[in-house]
C-alpha cells in the first residue's frame, strides 16, 4: 500500500484529504508541524509528500521542501531527496498557471489548489508516484 | 495633483501676478503653532529658511494669519521683517484661509523699498484664495485615500482569514460528496450539493473582495507595477477559460495582435481583468452562441475588445454596472454565480494602469467590452 505523508496543520483539512487518500488504497500519516514532517519523512519513508505552504509560519513548507531538497550530499535527507512533493496552494487560479515546477524557484513537483477537488488530487497523487518509481 | 505641485504653482502665480522678484508659501503646521516654506519662487535656494518657524517669532506672518494683508514698505525699517530673506527691501504677506480655517500665509518680495501698495493687494488676495481652497481640497482627497486604504487593509486582513475556513469546509464536503466517506443517499447528496454551491460563491466573493482591496490599495498587490506583455495575459485567459466555453457548448475564438504589445501594470492585474471580462462573457451567454477576443493595436493604444452573443445588459442598468455589488436583474434571473465585483475589480485596475473601458449592448443580442491601454516602449 503506497504510503502517504500529508504535512498540513489545519486538522480539518487533514480530514479531507484521508477520505479520497484512503477510499483509494492509500496510507495517509499525518503530520502538523514542519519539525514533525521532517521527522516523520524519515520514520516513514513515504512514496508522497502533500505539503502546506502555510505551515506554523506562512513559508514553513517553503523551508521544509528547500530543506528536503537540499543538493548538499552530506544533507541528513540525502536519502529522501527524490521522494515527490504535492503542494497544497490557496493562490488564484489564474496564478498557479504560471506557478509550475520551478526547480530554481521551489523544488515540489505539482500544486493541488485549496478548496480541494478529489478527483484532482487523485489524479496528481497517482501520476507522482508513478513517475518516481 | 499632489500638494507640493500646487504649491509651487501658487507660488509662481502671485510672482508673476505681481511681477515680484520672489513669492514663498508658509504652510501651518497641525498645531497652528509653526509655519514651514513649502514651496517658493525666484527665491535662491540659500535663502530658502527650511526649519518651521515659530509664530510668535514672525510678526509679519503673524499679522497676517489674523487675517490682515500685511504690507511691509522698507524691511530695513520695519521689525516685523525679521524674517524677511536677505536682500529684498520689501514684502506683502497675505493669509490662506479657506472656510475660516487658516492654512498659512502666502509671501511676496522685491528688491527695492516701496514695490507694493493696496492695489497688489486686490490682486493678491483672489489668488491666494484660490490657492487655498486648492490646498485644502488636496488635503481632504489625501485623507480619503488614507482612508480608502485602511479599509481595504481591513477587508483584506478580513477576508484572509474567512478564505481559510471556507477552503476546509469545501474540501471537506467534496469528499463526502465523492462518496469518500461512504455511500450518499440522494437526499444526502442533494443537500451537500447546496452547501458546497453555496461555499462555492462564498469562495468567489472572497477571492472578489481582496481584489477590490489590492486594486485599491497597490501595496496589498502581489507584484510590482512594471512593463507587462498584454498578449501573454489575453493567452493565459483564454487557455483558463476555454474549457469552461467548451462545457457550455460555445466557440470561443482568439483574434491574436502578432506584434508585442507592452503596457504599464502587473501580470497578475491584466490577468484579472481579461479574465473578470471573458469570464463574464463566458457566463452570460447561452449554449449555442460565441465568444470572440480579438487584441489589437490601435495608434499607440493597445486594445482588447470581449464580444458575446450573450443575454445582453439592460440599458437601465447600464450606469451602476461598475457599482460594487451590482447585478443587472437579467444576469441575476440565470441562476450564475456572480458577486457583482467583477467589473468594479476591473474598473479599479484599467484606471491604475492609465486604460480606459468602454461599452456597448443590446438586449438578447450581446455585449462588447473594449479595454484600451496606452502602449509603452521602454518609457513612461
């Protein structure tokens, strides 16, 4: 079963996300705080990362997927490097179009907007986790 | 016009309505108790007295901030023209009132003793008037920027903070909706259906409201106003939008201008206001019918005309559609989401960035919205 760590600190939205995740086969751990996200990527060893950008401050996802991707070879998340990033985005539709995968600007590999629409979400999870295997 | 501009106007205009050597403007400070040179005339910057200067220490401006025109005929006389600058033997020094409020004094000088009479006077006062008025006005429209501003900080503070919840909730209904939390009876999914249509405008006017407050207040704006490619935001808009035409059954067609056309404003402003306008389009016109966007370069305008063949604006409610939260009753009877912001949004930013908009309809047959921007090549 793939293994998926959602990094999100509003409980609610939490929620949502385990309904889709887990009616599709998925396993959803969860984790509030950017500190426990980093602790839990190592613990776990998820096949996906859904990320807030907002976390306990409003770039802390930032820091987390900076610090996961870290060329650095001596980074302690060397060996987490190339696990898929979902961002979860709460910017106008009109922004994200020109918010793709930037490796210079943020390293995550796809945007999911809020409100979530779970068919959507499926549809990146599934393509993420496929690519990277 | 900003203050200083008026100032220095005044102060030209009483130079050389009385054909004086130089003419200084002292503006009271909010205490009443100081008064500051603001702007002045054919004065050398040397003796330009920058410090505020207290009342009681200027009995010439203190003369005339009671209302009185004070005439001092030979300053190296006179001990009221302490603070006259060097090298001018006479002075006029007149109030600015405007409505009983005292504003500050307006000075005249020149070089030789005896230059002015009761005669400048007369010709002074008018002006300064005129002048003061000026300043005031500029005053009051200042604080209702101020003003403006600090509200839309508010509704964007505000609106902040109801997106988030109504974001979880959406997401949340959505799944249960899906059937990810178990299987829905039809009353259920009914039900949810409503709440989430529900959320759904809840959604749009918040995202509404804190476009109005960055349109009307450039710093709550996600980027700095800069030159912008046009034909970039038309393209975007209609890659955004052609879906949603093509789920109504409509042709949407572009109209492509192959010169680059660059204009003043932000990416994320033009997007806004292409795709309030085709969306619109989009929304109010029937299955069947045709959207056309066509940009264009018209001597050194850049335009971009929206053409439906939609449900059309009733000629009555043509002038309130740029009102804030203002739908035509025929847009409102078909049942689509719509905040009446949209087109304010749109207002607000075409205006910021120096376009105009312009518009025609009829009844049953469409609409046609033309936003027209200055082009820029390089300069502004």
């Amino acid at each position: 079963m793939p293994k998926i760590l959602a990094i999100e600190d509003d409980l609610d939205m939490l929620a949502a996300l385990r309904m889709p995740l887990e009616a599709n086969g998925y396993e959803m751990v969860a984790a509030t705080t950017a500190e426990e996200g980093l602790q839990k990527i190592k613990e776990v060893e998820p096949d996906l990362i859904i990320l807030d950008v907002m976390l306990e401050t409003t770039t802390a996802g930032f820091q987390v997927s900076l610090q996961l991707r870290s060329p650095d070879p001596e980074s302690e998340y060397a060996a987490y490097r190339y696990i898929p990033i979902l961002m979860l985005t709460a910017i106008h539709t009109t922004t994200s179009l020109r918010f793709g995968p930037d490796e210079a600007y943020l390293p995550v590999d796809d945007f999911v907007d809020k409100p979530i629409d779970p068919d959507v979400l499926l549809k990146k999870v599934r393509t993420l986790i496929e690519q990277s295997q | 016009m900003n203050l200083e501009r008026i100032l220095a106007r005044l102060a030209d205009g009483a130079r050389q309505v009385l054909q004086a050597d130089a003419a200084a403007v002292r503006l009271l400070d909010e205490g009443g108790a100081h008064l500051t040179v603001t702007a002045a005339s054919g004065l050398p910057a040397a003796l330009w007295q920058r410090e505020p200067l207290a009342i009681k220490h200027s009995s010439l401006d203190g003369e005339a901030l009671t209302g009185q025109p004070t005439i001092v005929a030979d300053t190296r006389a006179d001990p009221r023209a302490a603070n006259v600058p060097e090298g001018y033997c006479s002075a006029l020094c007149v109030p600015l009132m405007h409505e009983g409020d005292l504003i500050g004094t307006l000075h005249v000088y020149a070089a030789v003793p005896q230059r002015f009479d009761e005669e400048d006077v007369t010709l002074l006062m008018p002006l300064a008037d005129v002048g003061a008025a000026a300043v005031a006005a500029t005053r009051a429209l200042i604080a209702l920027e101020a003003l403006e501003a600090s509200k839309a900080h508010f509704i964007h503070v505000a609106t902040h903070e109801l997106r988030s919840p109504v974001t979880v909730a959406q997401s949340l209904v959505r799944s249960v909706l899906k059937g990810y939390a178990g299987a829905l009876t039809d009353k259920q999914a009914d039900v949810l259906g409503r709440i989430s249509r529900r959320l759904n405008f809840l959604e749009s006017l918040i995202n509404d409201l804190l476009d109005l407050a960055a349109g009307k207040a450039p710093e709550l704006a996600a980027e700095v106003e800069g030159l912008v490619l046009l034909n970039g935001s038309v393209g975007r808009t209609m890659l955004l939008l052609q879906p949603r035409a093509e789920e109504k059954g409509l042709d949407m067609t572009l109209q492509p201008c192959h010169d680059h056309l660059i204009v003043w404003g932000t990416e994320d402003g033009l997007d806004r206001i292409f795709v309030n306008l085709v969306s619109n389009a989009v929304k109010y016109t029937p299955s069947g019918g045709s959207v056309t966007v066509s940009v264009r370069q018209v001597d050194d305008q850049a335009q971009v005309e929206v053409t439906d063949t939609g449900i059309g604006i009733p000629e009555e409610a043509l002038p309130h559609l740029f009102e804030e939260f203002y739908r035509a009753p025929n847009a409102k009877a078909l049942g689509e989401v719509g905040t009446g912001l949209g087109l304010v949004i749109v207002k607000d930013l075409v205006n910021r960035y120096g376009g105009r908009i312009e518009m025609k309809s009829k009844v049953g047959q469409g609409s046609t919205f033309t936003v027209s921007f200055p082009t820029c090549n390089g300069e502004r």
